[in-house]
C-alpha cells in the first residue's frame, strides 16, 4: 500500500503544494484556449475551423524541431547558470532559423496558388514559432531555478493577453487570422515577463564537453518527443486528407475539449515528476538511488490516477451534454468522438511520468526507439482505420493508447524496476470510490432525463455531485491515500 511515513505526507505536501500552483496554471491556460475555441468554433464553423487546424498542427511540429531537447537539459542541469544562458543563445538561434524557413514556405505555397489568407496564416504561425521556441527555452530555466511560482505568473499573463486579443479580433470579423493573433500576443507577453523574471541574458560560447552533452542528451529527448508530437497530429493530416477539412473540424473540436482537461493534468504531472524524480535520486546515497526512485515513481502514478482517472470518466459520461451546451447544433457529431478520445486519453495518463523517469534514471538513449515503435503502430492503426469512418479512426486511438500502456508497464518495470503489482495493488483503494461516484453521475442523469435542463447545467452539476461522492467514499474507504492527497490542503505540521 502507499507509504504513510512522515516523510511520504511531506512529500506529498511538496508535490501537491507546488501541483497547485501548475495546475492552477493549466487550469487558466486551459480556460482562456477553451474560451477562443468556442468563439471560433461559433464563429468560423467546421471547415474554417478545419483549416485553422491543419495550418496549426504543422506549425506546432515546426516548433519541436526548433525546440529540439533544450528545455530540458537546463531543467536536468546542476551547474552554475553559464550555460543555461548559453542553451537559451542556442535555443533563440534555432527558432529564428526555422521561422525563416516557414515564412519561404508560406511564400513559395503563395506561388503555387495557395490562397491568400492560408499564407497570411502560414506566415502568422512561422513567426510564432520563433517566439515559442524562446519562451519553452524560458520556462525551462525558470523551473531550473525553482520558480514556479512565476512560471505560473507568467503563462497566465500570457493566456489572458492571448484570450483578449484573439476573441477581439474574431468579433470585429478578422476571421482565422484571430487566432495567429491571440497566439503571437500570448507568447510576446509570455517572453517578456519570463525574461523580467530570469534576469538572464543569452549567452554565445557553448563549445566542449557540455557541447557534446547537451547535443547527445537533446537529440534523444528530441527523437522521442518529436515521435509522440508527430503521433498525436497524425490523426489530424490523416482525417484532412481522407476525410475533408469539414472532418477535421469535428476531430480537432473533440480533441481540443478532451486536451483541455488532459492538459490540465498532464502538463503540472510532468513538471513535478521531473522536479520529484531528480529530489529522489539525488536526495541519497547512491546505493540507496534505486529505490528511491521506484518509491517516488509508484507514490506519483497511485497519486496521478487517483486525480485524473474521475475528471476524464466525466467527460466520457457528459460528452453529449458538454458539445450540446458548448457549441452550435452543426457540431453535434462531435460529442461521440469526445467519449472516445477521453478513452484513449485515460490510458495514455501514466506514460506522462515516461520521460521525466527515463531521463532522470540515465536511460534517455531509450526513449527514442520506444517512441519510434509506438509511432510506426500508431501510423499503421490510424492509416488502417481511417478507411472506416471518422469514429472507427477515433476508436484506433483508444487500441493505440491500450497497447502504448501495456509498453509503458514494460518499460517503467524494465529500467525503473517498479513492480506494477505494487502499483496496482495501492490503486484497489481508489477503485469503489470511483465506481460510486461514476454512479451518482449516471443515476443523476438518468433521473433528470426530459426535464428540459440546461446541458451545461447538467454536466457541471452531476459532476460536482460525483466529484464530492467520490471524496467522501475515498476518505472512508483508503484513508491513507486520501491523507496523502488531502495533507497539501491542509497546515503543515512537524511529526
């Protein structure tokens, strides 16, 4: 079972007091995405939308070229702060590089007929990725220097100058180009207050030992997360190139309100799992380092299921309700592929600690071939179910994101010697609780048919009902895990 050690509740204080501060980030960042997702989808429609996506998704993969792997080098570094500044010099070089290349593109696309708008945007987004690249570079150093607090700050900052501006524009009839702007706004803000906050000034001069390190360290985090990158927006290229423009805006619309809520997740998961995993390996002897890490790594994935597994059983449970409520009657077939993608999504949730344990433990040269086999699965799965139909694609996702699990469980047991037995043994207690407030849902649901209701009335409501029966069954029901989770809400007190 979970450890109720003082040193296990102290832990879990640290990691759910700064998981506060992150998710309270994601939250926002999520919120103000959402809200601009909802005007456009209001205001564009699916097709509009569909191209938005498309022009998006490859200037998104544009970006993790020019991002590469420097964010998290400077995280993993224990040095002074020389050469964080010299990989954030790298890093504003690289961006630049690659936002000249895309605005030639969008150019020489301008040649061959593209339409006038589609390169305006092209060209929006290649800018983009020149600010982006620098701010991921930032961020990075930021959590090198353990604020977190101002990481916050500053994405929050940027989100909601990026909602005003985007949501502005779309309701003075800027159309799709809306959207470039709330992203070029977001990310100029989003630099400018993690510079203030740094105060470190890029530096050229990276050569040597630390050269070869940080490219040999890069270059494997890159692989493996340009793999992954390239597998979520297969689906997309793949929809737009089957199916139509019109399809790709159901997709993405579903996609985009089950990222939301996954993101809020993931993205606070993977930074305390970086920061928890690298206390945990260097907070000993090196004898004991092994165990530490496995102790860690089994606390957060317990920790990590316990929190996410009942949001996305909400979105499965609420789809219809959510797309009804949110959006237009034109985007009803939508609200099927958001209870199969949150699905897919609920399975992909442990993989989150998959690259903060691999890299912190010495096995980052692994990554990029376990990423290069789920990519090759993931191409053939979707390549194979896209002849079928939108929902039969969306249901590929869900086998891919089984089988990606079942590898996951290899890999954490092979190189992090966790026993999954352990793990799966520590979740039991968390099992009921969620299967009695999976059932408020359902039976609140069930009960209030044909009352005429609001749909987000609904969703929020039952959700909080559930929400609430689910905590009270699992303070009853597995008091150590909800002391655990429950200790970073509460006055810290010395054992």
């Amino acid at each position: 079972m979970t450890s109720d050690t003082p040193e296990a509740r102290k832990g879990g204080r640290s990691v759910l007091g700064d998981g506060a501060i992150t998710v309270a980030e994601r939250v926002i960042s999520q919120a103000a995405q959402f809200a601009i997702f909802i005007v456009a989808a209001r205001v564009l429609g699916p097709a509009e939308f569909g191209l938005f996506a498309l022009v998006s998704a490859c200037a998104i993969l544009l970006f993790r070229v020019a991002e590469f792997g420097w964010a998290p080098f400077i995280m993993a570094w224990s040095g002074d702060a020389r050469v964080p500044r010299q990989v954030l010099f790298i890093a504003i070089v690289c961006g630049a590089v690659i936002s000249m290349l895309g605005i030639l593109a969008a150019r020489a696309g301008g040649s061959f007929g593209l339409a006038p708008q589609t390169v305006r945007l092209t060209e929006f987004f290649a800018l983009w990725i020149m600010l982006a690249t620098v701010s991921s570079a930032q961020k990075g150093i930021l959590i090198w220097q353990h604020k977190m607090k101002a990481s916050a700050l500053c994405e929050i900052s940027g989100e909601l100058v990026g909602l005003a501006v985007a949501v502005g524009a779309l309701l003075q009839g800027h159309g799709v180009l809306s959207l470039a702007y709330g992203r070029l706004a977001y990310q100029t803000t989003h630099l400018v207050l993690s510079f203030a906050n740094t105060r470190l000034a890029p530096l050229a001069g990276l050569r040597g030992t630390v050269l070869r390190e940080l490219w040999t360290f890069s270059a494997q985090i890159f692989a493996s997360r340009m793999f992954i990158h390239v597998r979520l927006y297969l689906a997309t290229f793949i929809v737009g190139g089957f199916l139509g423009t019109t399809a790709v805006g159901y997709f993405r619309a579903a996609d985009r309100l089950v990222s939301a809520v996954a993101e809020v997740i993931a993205v606070p998961g993977q930074l305390l799992a970086w920061t928890r995993l690298r206390k945990a390996r260097d907070g000993g002897e090196a004898a004991g380092q092994a165990g530490r890490l496995n102790d860690a790594v089994r606390n957060f994935l317990v920790m990590l299921f316990a929190i996410s597994a009942p949001i996305f059983i909400w979105l499965i449970c609420m789809s219809e309700e959510l797309i009804h409520g949110l959006l237009r009657a034109e985007w009803q077939a939508a609200a099927p592929l958001v209870a199969i993608l949150a699905i897919s999504r609920m399975l992909f949730v442990f993989g989150i600690l998959t690259e903060p344990l691999m890299s912190v433990a010495g096995h980052a040269r692994a990554l990029p071939l376990f990423a290069g086999l789920v990519f090759v699965l993931s191409t053939v799965l979707t390549f194979a179910a896209v002849h079928f139909g939108l929902y039969a694609l969306a249901w590929s996702q869900v086998v891919i994101a089984a089988l990606v699990l079942l590898a996951t469980m290899w890999l954490f047991r092979r190189y992090g010697g966790l026993s999954w037995r352990a793990v799966l043994a520590d979740l039991r207690g968390c099992l009921l609780p969620m299967a009695l407030g999976t059932g408020v849902l359902l039976a609140l649901d069930r009960a209030t048919a044909g009352m005429g209701l609001p749909d987000l009335v609904e969703a929020i409501g039952f959700g909080f009902a559930a929400l609430a029966t689910y905590l009270l069954a699992l303070s009853r029901l597995d008091r150590r895990l909800w002391a655990t989770m429950s200790s970073g809400f509460r006055k810290r007190v010395t054992p």
